[in-house]
C-alpha cells in the first residue's frame, strides 16, 4: 500500500505520455514534497548489447555546479622546479614549508614519486594515448547518441 504523498504524486503524472526534458523536470519539481535535495534516476534505451566490447557506452557528465568539492594540487619540489609546476598548473608550490606542515598534521601515508626525465616521457606518452582513446570514445558516443535519438524519434 503506497502513502499518501505518493498517491497525490502518482495522481498527476499520465504515465502514458511520454515527456519531453523540460517538461519532466517542471513536473518533478512540481510534485516533489521533500525537505531536502532528492535524486532522479534516468534510465535510457541505447538498443546496444554491453556484452560486446564495441558497444560499451561509457561517458561522464560533468554537472553545471560541479561536485561542490574543490580540488588542489600540490607538488612538493625545490625552487628549481616550481615555475615549471605553476605553469602546469598547480596551485600549491613548495617545499620545506609543505613538509613541515605535513609532518605537524601528522599525515601518515605521503606517496613518493621518484620523476626524472625518462619516466617523464613515459608519462606524456601515455597522456597522449589516453587522450587520443578519450576522443575516439567521445565520437563513438556521439553516434550513439545521435542513433538512439533517430530510433527514439520513430518509435
């Protein structure tokens, strides 16, 4: 037996129509009574099979507010370095004052990593094809998308 709230709710949905995107978040909006920030699952027929390796949808969505965390990067390094680290795009850079902070917060797990000029070139190498994969992916999803929207459109 279903509450109250979610009989009125179920009441002013027509669940054989389908709605567009607007209109279905004007309609959550308008049916929702929570007190708090509720979540809507989507769920969307692709008409592909996941068991093969190529058909596998993947993709992520980057929100509008993004995630509400911030992120900084710090590099640990000496003097000769640090330019080279802004430019990169760090917002922290140092070295003792770093250390020391570390060692008064009492971080236990700090991971070392030993860079020199082969590991490197290993390192933009493997940035490089992962970014060249990234964007074959990104167009394999576009033609996805663009497919499921034709099929979507004849149904």
């Amino acid at each position: 037996m279903a509450g109250k709230k979610y009989r009125n709710a179920a009441l002013k949905i027509d669940r054989f129509h389908e709605y567009d995107l607007v209109d279905a978040v004007e309609k959550v909006r308008e049916i929702t009574e929570a007190k708090f920030d509720a979540t809507v699952d989507i769920a969307v027929k692709l008409g592909v099979d996941p068991r093969h390796a190529d058909q596998v949808v993947r993709g992520t969505v980057m929100l509008p507010h993004g995630t509400g965390k911030t992120v900084s990067v710090l590099v640990v390094c000496k003097e000769a370095k640090a330019d080279e680290a802004r430019e990169a795009g760090a917002d922290l850079v140092g070295f003792e004052e770093y250390i020391e902070k570390i060692q008064d917060e009492h971080i236990a797990e700090i991971n070392k990593i030993k860079q020199n000029d082969e590991e490197k070139e290993q390192a933009l190498l493997k940035i490089k094809q992962l970014e060249e994969q990234l964007a074959s992916e990104r167009s394999r999803f576009a033609a996805l998308t663009s497919l499921n929207d034709e099929y979507c459109e004849r149904i």
